[in-house]
C-alpha cells in the first residue's frame, strides 16, 4: 500500500510538473533536442506546405483589410508564443522629440518610429525587425502614432506533451512595419 501512495504521490508531481511548465516553457522541459540538420529540414518542410497554400503564401494579400487578421491563428494556440520574445533597440532615436540626422523615412516622417530586433527560439525565423513608433502624438498636430503592420508567415516549434515530440506549425505574425498618423477616434 505504501508502495501504490508513493506511486501515485511520483505520478502527481511529475504529471503536475509537466502541465504546470507548460505555459512557461514546455519545450525545454518535455521534449528532447533536435540536431541542427533535422530541425532545419522539418522548418523547411513546414514553410513548403506553407507556400503550397495560395493565399497565405501571396504576400500582396496583406494589404487588403481582413484578410490577414488575428483569426488566421485563433483557433489554433500552438501560434501563440511560450514566453516573452526578447527585445533590443538597432536603429533610430527610441524617445520622441530627439533630434535625428538620419534621413531614413522613419526620422523624416510625422509619427517616427525607431527599429527593434525580436527574438524568439521557438519562431523560424528566430529574429524578426520590427518598427517601434518614438510618439504617441504626430509631430505638429494632434493625430495619434500607430503602426502599420504587415503580417508575415512563420514556423513554430511546439513539443506535443502527448508523444513528447516537436510539432513545427506554419502560423502568420502580424509585425510592425513603420508608423502613420491617424485621426483621433476619441475626438467625435
């Protein structure tokens, strides 16, 4: 009988640790590594079925609103990152108002933006520029700074806790690509 408490204690803590990581890491701590060379032909297996996809694959399909929205990776969670993505500033002022000798589209225009590598180890590609806008106001009036973004595909590593494998799932990432000026909603 002690042995059976023992047992089911083990199994408790084990199945616990294993669903309780989940949302922190579960990769490092359920599935085993692959080699450089296997996981780069499953990443590259998964962007070809991407590709195969006439839609998806199109990417002048972005700019026409609705449809590339949030909903492509709703249903599917496997698309939402484990852990925060890791964020550094290259290129541009990062505060509004700072003076820039740069004549890039991004120093020149009413809502600036500055541009920040993301890294992520469970996203192919791992590290994405994204734009990052310097105002929450345009320079000169009283419009609001948002971004425009763009989306784009990418692969995601997700261990199955189940067979205790990696799963590589094409998702779509939306990612800010510069900043414009909008009218402010809250005005009428």
């Amino acid at each position: 009988m002690a042995a059976l408490v023992h047992l089911t204690c083990f199994l408790s803590v084990c199945l616990f640790g294993l669903i309780g990581n989940s949302a922190s890491n579960p990769i490092e701590k359920t599935c085993p590594e692959l080699s450089h060379e296997k996981e780069q032909r499953e990443v590259n297996k998964t962007f070809a079925r991407f590709l195969q996809d006439p839609v998806l694959s199109n990417y002048m399909f972005n700019m026409i609103p609705g449809m590339f929205d949030a909903s492509i990776n709703s249903d599917d969670k496997r698309c939402e990152p484990y852990s925060k993505p890791s964020r550094f500033h290259v290129y541009g002022p990062r505060r509004c108002g700072v003076p820039d000798n740069s004549r890039g589209l991004n120093s020149v225009s009413s809502c600036p933006w500055s541009i920040e590598m993301e890294t992520d180890n469970f996203r192919f590609p791992n590290t994405i520029a994204r734009a990052r806008c310097r105002c929450t106001s345009c320079m000169g009036d009283r419009r609001k700074c948002r971004p425009v973004e763009s989306y784009i595909p990418v692969v995601r590593k997700h261990c199955d806790i189940k067979t205790l494998r990696y799963e590589y799932v094409p998702c779509v990432e939306k990612v800010p690509v510069g900043c414009t000026c909008i009218e402010n909603i809250n005005k009428h």
